[in-house]
C-alpha cells in the first residue's frame, strides 16, 4: 500500500491563492489538475457515482482534527470492503498528507492513496466544525472527499481527481454543498457540478 503523489504541491506555491475567486469565476484548480480532452461530465458522474454511494456520505461528522478526519473517511470505506484494513488505509492517507497537504484552498481537501484494493472508492463528509489540514490558503478545511484508489490503477483516478476539483472551483458549488440538509442533498450538488463541466 503506497500513497501517490499526484498533485504534490509545489513549494513556490503562493499562501494566499485559492481555489476559486470570489467572483465565481472558473480557473483551473490550485492542485494543477485538468480535465482530460475527451473526459464527458456525463461519464465523470456515472463514474463518480457508482465511486461514492450515499451510504459513504455524511455530514456534520463531529470530529477535531485532520488525523481524526482520515480515521473517519478510512473506517467507512473498509466498513463496505472487509478485505481492507481501515488502520493501513488510515497510514496510507496520513504518508499521503506528509508528502503535502491534499488541502485545495477555500476549505476543501481531497485525500487520497492507493491500496490493495480492486476498485476507487469514495467518501464525501462535511465536518460539523472545520479543521486545519496546512491547506495553502491556511483555510481549514469543512468538505473532504476521501479517494482509494487500486495499486494497479494507473490513470483513472485523475480523471476523478481533476472532475472533483474543477467542480469545488465553484463558489456556487461550495455554497451549495455547506447549505445542503441531508447527505443525499449534499451528493447530488457535487455530482451536479460535476455534470456541469461540459
């Protein structure tokens, strides 16, 4: 099990960027992902969910720290997936965010790494209180989808990846996403997003 490294930050990166300004206006994500040229958002979201079911979407998770955050993402998904160790998927996240933060900006971190796994798996929580995740914005972080990607995967994943950033991007996305009431709600506003980026 390894972490991976797509989207490592670079060092020069600025402290104040973000992910979005505050026009709402679309520019490409901080974590320097793009969506491939003949990516469909229609496929992204019949990608994305079948990746990530309702049953792994919460929110208002009560938890305080990032550690406990990775703990969270990493006992609901090998609550679905018994062949799967939650505490080796939890060091696998963690030697992820050591490389650098997954933090986008504007409150919003997707961490991810890989496993012996046969299939990419998500989980998507809003936390009842943010927590800082060294996000280069210093913004802590509220809305994190959690990706588990298989160890013999070599590109699907960033199609995923990039779909989700480009998606957060959106102030209206953002907005939407923290107003949402139910965790089914707060899914369909992000597959939405998604689907919106044709």
């Amino acid at each position: 099990m390894r972490p991976w490294t797509t989207c490592t930050r670079q060092s020069t990166h600025s402290p104040t960027s973000s992910i979005a300004n505050c026009s709402g206006t679309r520019k490409r994500p901080s974590n320097g992902t793009t969506l491939e040229a003949d990516a469909q958002p229609d496929t992204i979201v019949i990608e994305l969910e079948s990746i990530l079911p309702l049953s792994r979407t919460a929110i208002d998770v009560d938890v305080h720290s990032r550690k406990r955050a990775l703990e969270w993402i990493s006992e609901k998904v090998c609550a679905e997936f018994p062949a799967l160790d939650a505490r080796e998927i939890y060091q696998a996240l963690q030697a992820r965010e050591r490389l650098g933060s997954t933090g986008l900006g504007e409150g919003i971190a997707i961490p991810h790494c890989h496993a012996a796994h046969s299939r990419i798996s998500a989980a998507f929580i809003r936390l009842a209180s943010p927590v800082d995740f060294d996000s280069p914005d210093g913004a802590p972080v509220d809305l994190l989808v959690g990706l588990i990607v298989p160890e013999s995967e070599s590109h699907e994943h960033l199609t995923v990846l990039a779909a989700l950033s480009t998606a957060f991007s959106e102030v209206s996305v953002q907005a939407a996403l923290r107003s949402a009431t139910t965790p089914a709600q707060m899914r369909d506003i992000l597959l939405n997003g998604c689907r919106q980026l044709g």
